[in-house]
C-alpha cells in the first residue's frame, strides 16, 4: 500500500497519522477535508510524519483527481458528519472512482452495556442540538452496517469484506456543553433538549465506553 486518501480526516489527524506510518518511508497519505485543519500542522509534525501527509482543503463531493491515483481510500469516523444520504452517496463514489478500493469505517448504533448506552443517549442529541442551533444537522445517527453496506452500493461498490469490533475504549467524545443547549431559540424545543440533555448527561458521567464499529471493504 503506497498511496492512500483519507477523506475527512479532521482536526486532530486521529486517522491521518496512522495511516502516514502505515504507508511506510516512500507512500504518501492524501488527506481531505473541507475545513478543520486547526491541530493538523501541530499533530502531523508533532508525529513525525508531515512529510508523507499532503494536506487538501476541499469537499469529497468533488476530488480533484482525473483518475484512479490511489490504492486506498479511506473514510473512518466520516460518514455521520456528511450531512445527507445524497451526499454520502456522491462522496463514496468519488472515492471509488479515485481509487482501488475503498475503506470505510463508523460507529454503531449499537450498545451492548450501559456504557455504550450512555454514549449514544447523550451522541444521539447532538444531531438534534445541531439543527435547532445552525438550522442544519451534523453528527447525525450512526447508521448501522446494513445501511452503509447500502450507500456503497448506490454509490456503484460492491462490497467484498465487511465486520464489526468492539474498540473496548472508554470515549467521551460524545459531551456536548450545556450551554449550547441553552443557545437554543425556540422556548419549547430548548426546554425539551435540556431536559433530554440532563437525563443522558447523568448516566455519561457515571462512565461512557466506545460503542461497536462497523467497517467494509469496496471495489468498483
Ligand atoms: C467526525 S470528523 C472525523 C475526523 C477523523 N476522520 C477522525 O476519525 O478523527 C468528520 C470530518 O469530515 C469533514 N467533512 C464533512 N463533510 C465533508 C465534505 N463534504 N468534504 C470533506 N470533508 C468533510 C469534517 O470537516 C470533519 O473534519
């Protein structure tokens, strides 16, 4: 594996870094994302690996690449923040279209104990919060791995291996302020979120763990 894109590859370079060791001294990482770049100077360096990391700032809707360049693209934790089915359909196909094969990787909707639960009680607000504040959602509901088995296969893939894990980590990422549920506008819906929001906050501090990952491989 030698050439890799890594579409939504985020502030902190959780993924992309990884992935820049993993291409070994010559391969290079292709790292997409249309905005979020914040940590990505800091993190890379920090890593030692910013010299095997080309950095885009765009949208995966349209990949600028005229033909299959890659032997891996690559989607982990990126599908919840695409907004839509259509454009997750349309992003996926871009990165069929670029590349070998494609890898994508996202949490479950799934919780087999009270941790996990606690994470998706509190992660399942954040769609919501989202919407009432900016009019637009993001975070949305993870999908399960039937339905990302689906989008490949309306983005034109088909899928030749796919499983799931049990990432066995505690995770917090899920907390949301309080205070940005308090920014919400609409009286009856702040109401309702804040007493949603306290309920799901209660059992995250009691302890929050990873919930299960679903991941698959394509082709065209
Ligand atoms: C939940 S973050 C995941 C970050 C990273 N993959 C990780 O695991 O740490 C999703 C990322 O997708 C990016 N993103 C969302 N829509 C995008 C699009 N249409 N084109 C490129 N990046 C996009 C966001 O900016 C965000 O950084």
């Amino acid at each position: 594996m030698r050439r890799q894109s890594f579409v939504g590859c985020g502030a902190h370079a959780l993924t992309t870094v990884p992935l820049a060791y993993l291409v070994g001294e010559t391969g290079r990482v292709v790292a997409v994302d249309r905005s979020r770049w914040r940590f990505f100077e800091e993190v890379a360096t920090s890593a030692g690996v910013k010299h095997k990391i080309i950095p885009l700032k765009l949208d995966a809707r349209e990949l600028p690449f005229p033909f299959r360049a890659f032997d891996l693209a690559v989607l982990v934790h990126g599908v919840r923040s695409l907004k839509n089915e259509e454009t997750m359909v349309k992003v996926i196909s871009e990165m069929l279209r670029v590349s070998e094969r494609v890898f994508i990787a996202e949490s479950l909707p799934v919780a087999n104990n009270e941790r996990q639960r606690a994470h998706l009680e509190l992660y399942n607000l954040r769609e919501e919060i989202f919407e009432a504040l900016f009019g637009e959602k993001d975070d949305l509901h993870y999908p399960t791995l039937e339905k990302l088995i689906e989008l490949v296969e309306r983005a034109g893939g088909r899928v030749i291996k796919s499983g799931t894990f049990e990432p066995e980590l505690p995770h917090y990422l899920a907390y949301i302020p309080r205070e940005y549920v308090e920014r919400v506008e609409d009286d009856e819906k702040r109401a309702e979120l804040l007493r949603r929001w306290g309920r799901a906050y209660e059992n995250w501090k009691a302890g929050a763990e990873h919930p299960p990952v679903g991941w698959l491989i394509a082709k065209r």
